[in-house]
C-alpha cells in the first residue's frame, strides 16, 4: 500500500513570518490557524511548522529551552492542539520541527550540566578539559569561531556545532536518550503526524583527536556510529503512523537510499543540501542552473528504486528562488516551480513560494535578523571591510530573505502593528488578495501544477530519465510508468532557448497539460521563451 506522504504536497511554515492573529508584530498558532482554508485550497496534505517551542530565540527557535512547552509568542499547548483539530478537520496533517542535537543553554539540563563535573546532567553534553588559550582541539562551528566555549568554573569547554547558545547533547549518554525517546513519544501522542529532524546527521561527533583535512565540518556529519541512534529513532516513528524527513547534510544520494529506504532505513525521505549551487563572485552570486539540474538528477537517479527524495527550492536557510534562480518574474517562479514538483517524491512550498516572493532589499545591518549573518557582518569589519560592502557581501545570500512575512494584501495583511521583520515593499505587486484574482497568477497556476502532480500516477510511481543532460538552460525529463509518459520541459534561463526534442518525444500523438505561457506550442525544433515552461502527456 502507497504512503500517505507520497502523493503528498507539504508547506513549510514560519511562524513567526505567516500571519499575526493579536497585532503584536509576531505570527502564532491562531493566525496559521485562520489561513488554513488559503493552504487547503492551494492543494496542500500537510503543513511542516519550523520550531513554536519555549526559547530565547538566538537561533530563532532552533535554540529550545523547553522541549514540551509553546513559546509565549506563539500561543499556547490548547492553541497547537485547536489548530491540530482545525487542520485534521480539513484533511491536512501537521509535522514539527524535531531538534534533538543540541539545547539552549537556558535548557534546565544545560543549567544543570555546568553545575559541576559530579552533576548528573554533566554527561547529557559534551564537556573536555581546556584552557582560555587552548580548547580541546580546532574545530570551527557553522556559525563561525570554535566549536568550543570555555566555562572558568570548572575549567572545562562545551561544544557547539552552532551558536555558542547551542549546546550539543552527548548522544553517547543512554539516560540523555531515554529523556529524548520520552518527548518524541509525547508529541506523536499529542496527534502530531511526524517531524522534520533538525541537523540529525550531526548528532555522532569524530573524537576530539580527529585531524581535518578538506571538509571543516567532517568530524560531525554523518559520522560512523549515528546507525545506532538512528535505529533507535526508527523503532519509535515505526510505532506510529506518521512521516519523517531528515535534514542529513553528509548523507550523499549514494547512501540516501539506505537511510530512506521502505524496509530498512531510518526516515521517510531527506532533504539533501546540495542543489543551491551558486556561480560569481560573493556578493553578487546567482543559482547555478546547470549545477541545480545535475545535483536534482543525481539524486533522482541513485534513489531509484529504494529510497525517497524530499523536493524543494525555498526554505527558511536560503534566498527566494525567484531571486536567485530566477529573475523575480511570474514565469521563472512557475518554471521553476513545474522543474521540481513533478520528480520523483515529496515536493514542499515553502511560505510565499507560490506568490514568486523575492528577497529583500536591505539597506541597513539594523534590518538583519540571521545569527550568521551578524556574525559574518562583523568578521568582514574585522577585516577593515567599509560597512556598505560588508552589508551587500553578507545579505546578498542571507536567510533572512526567506523570513520577511508572508504578502497576504497590498499593504502585507500580516498585522496591524510593526512586524518583527520588515516586510518587503513589493508586497503591492506580490500578494495573494492580487494573484487570487489573477487566472494567469503564479499561486493559480501552482493550484494546477499540484492538482495534475496528483492526478496522473506516472508522477508518483514513475522512473525518472534526464534529457538533453548538458544544455546548460534547459532542463528536460521524461516520467514513465509502464505506458504511462510524461515529458517536462523547462527553460529556466531569461533568454529564449532553441532545443531539438528527442524523436520519441514527438513522433507519437502528445497533449500539452500545462504551460505557463498563454500559447505553446510542441515539436521537434521548439523556441523556448524566457522561463518558459510545458508539461506533456504522450497519448496512448
């Protein structure tokens, strides 16, 4: 029997971007919850929360304090189980985001842990004997600067893959991992429908003696002996029926398959992290087509027939894909979009995809929010880096494009007080009260790119096979089930593109099922407009 999350289409929501029920400038629980008919008539199954727990928000949430508790800002625990009912009432299920390789070190274990070396709780993290001058080796966190903070009370580091607010635990540590175990299974009891799992492919760290060579993060990702942890995760979500979706940087489309795999593996599906291959200089630097095509078939190809892939373009850690794959236009967000949606597995939106929301304009450090990016900021005026370039150099690329709020009318709709972010003044082209009313609209024709996805069992069942595997613009595909061809066909370049289809492409009857421009045509030699994109059904 096919899984539910198969012939899924999932929406990734920031909470605190998507809508603000009580005008304090910050979205909440109510305010997802009064948007839910918006997502069910987009077409959406299941909607992916990014972190409403109880914390200081260095990290924006990813930095927990208390595992079973809703941040304040958020709502509260009767708030999430109203929206769960509302959203199952609906037929639309909820996962959430599940951080489980590192605390805040406002945790009560964390406040515990740095009591003392004979505290019971010392062991649920990482802790080395050290020194001001000397840390218990050189590794360097994602964030920038050691991976090792130095507490003088007990003259020993913690470590931290991320912020120095961001203790990892010690999964060596089996009491640590029972109080884990305990919390998954609270939530899955709360009725939750699965996770998301932050960072998880770095919960297994290298000795401390590990020497680098190339890769600066390869003592933490995906290390040799994260299979036991792993099983030990997969015995808990097999109990229950639900989806899981690992972020698992290290995991490469080679052994995906073995962590996603239907029998043994440990997650339903992986975002891999690969695809936003930039080119240029920094600064300045755009998507990669080319690379986005190659990286997006590699994982098609090695996740055939075992494992399953979790799509996307946008996320809360990257740039708006119409801005850096595209060229901010209506065509290139529904080119791109029609690309990735029809491969093999689960496609997820991310908030505001579906309008073509672009990024944002910064114009002062003031309106930067990202920890690495502030932190990035001032290494470049450590640098002797003057402030302007330092601001262009660090928010080209920032996430925070992708956190701005959510454009519900012209004037944003988000809330009636100051949002915590600006909100970008394109809202008055770029909303969804416009594109509702616009046929030709991206979020209208995102309606149909995701009804046809369900519709035709070639989308979910069939083999993937790249065409035209070097055109540098082009991105072509056949789907195919037993007699069942699909042909997509994109350009995803702002210039027009002269392709010659393959033979078997157009020798047979063909029915065009969606375009994103007006008029398409299909044949053997085809002039691809700017971002033009043409989905095709071979007749029988």
């Amino acid at each position: 029997m096919t899984k539910w999350w198969k012939n899924a289409v999932g929406y990734q929501i920031y909470p605190r971007s998507f809508m603000d029920s009580n005008d304090d400038g910050i979205g909440d629980l109510k305010g997802i919850q009064a948007k839910l008919t918006y997502l069910k008539e987009l077409g959406i199954d299941f909607i992916w929360l990014n972190p409403i727990y109880k914390s200081p928000n260095v990290d924006n949430g990813y930095d927990i304090s208390d595992y079973q508790a809703i941040n304040p800002e958020f709502g509260t625990l009767e708030d999430l189980k109203d929206l769960l009912a509302a959203a199952h009432e609906l037929g639309i299920r909820l996962i959430m985001d599940l951080v489980v390789n590192h605390t805040s070190d406002q945790h009560p274990w964390f406040i515990e842990s740095k009591k003392g070396k004979d505290n019971p709780y010392r062991a649920y993290y990482l802790w080395a004997d050290a020194t001001p001058e000397k840390m218990p080796n050189n590794w360097q966190s994602f964030f920038g600067g050691s991976t090792w903070t130095y507490d003088p009370n007990t003259k020993q580091a913690y470590f931290h893959v991320f912020a120095k607010e961001q203790p990892d635990l010690n999964w060596k540590n089996p009491a640590m991992r029972e109080n884990i175990y305990r919390m998954i299974r609270w939530w899955l009891d709360f009725g939750i429908d699965g996770f998301r799992l932050d960072a998880i492919s770095h919960i297994q760290k290298e000795p401390w003696d590990f020497k680098i060579t190339s890769n600066p993060w390869a003592p933490f990702m995906n290390v040799v002996g994260i299979e036991t942890y792993m099983a030990e995760l997969r015995e808990i979500f097999r109990s229950y029926d639900i989806m899981t979706v690992g972020e698992a940087s290290g995991v490469n489309s080679k052994t995906a398959p073995f962590w996603t795999d239907e029998e043994d593996g440990y997650i339903d599906m992986i975002f891999e992290l690969e695809h936003q291959v930039r080119t240029g200089e920094p600064g300045s630097e755009t998507g990669d087509l080319l690379g986005f095509k190659k990286v997006l078939s590699r994982w098609q190809k090695d996740m055939q027939p075992l494992g399953w892939n979790a799509l996307y373009t946008d996320n809360h850690d990257n740039p708006r894909s119409n801005s850096t794959f595209g060229n901010e236009t209506r065509e290139s967000a529904t080119a791109l979009a029609t690309a990735y949606m029809l491969l093999r597995g689960t496609p997820f939106i991310y908030q505001g995809q579906e309008l073509g929301m672009t990024n944002f304009p910064f114009e002062s450090i003031e309106e930067v929010n990202a920890t690495d990016s502030l932190a990035a900021y001032h290494d470049c005026l450590n640098k002797g880096i003057p402030p302007e370039e330092a601001l262009r150099l660090i928010t080209h690329w920032t996430r925070d494009h992708s956190r701005t709020p959510m454009h519900w009318t012209d004037f944003g709709g988000f809330s009636t007080n100051l949002p915590w972010m600006k909100i970008n003044p394109n809202t008055d082209k770029i909303n969804v009260a416009l594109q509702e009313a616009d046929p030709f609209s991206p979020l209208n024709y995102y309606k149909k790119l995701i009804a046809l996805r369900k519709s035709l069992p070639v989308f979910l069942n069939g083999s993937y096979h790249i065409e035209l595997a070097k055109h540098p613009k082009v991105w072509a595909y056949t789907r195919k089930l037993d007699l069942e061809e699909a042909y997509v066909l994109t350009n995803l370049s702002d210039q027009s593109q002269s392709v010659t289809l393959p033979n078997r492409w157009v020798n047979a009857p063909a029915m065009i099922l969606l375009a994103n421009y007006q008029y398409s045509s299909w044949k053997k030699t085809m002039t691809l407009r700017p971002f033009e994109a043409v989905v095709v059904k071979k007749d029988a």
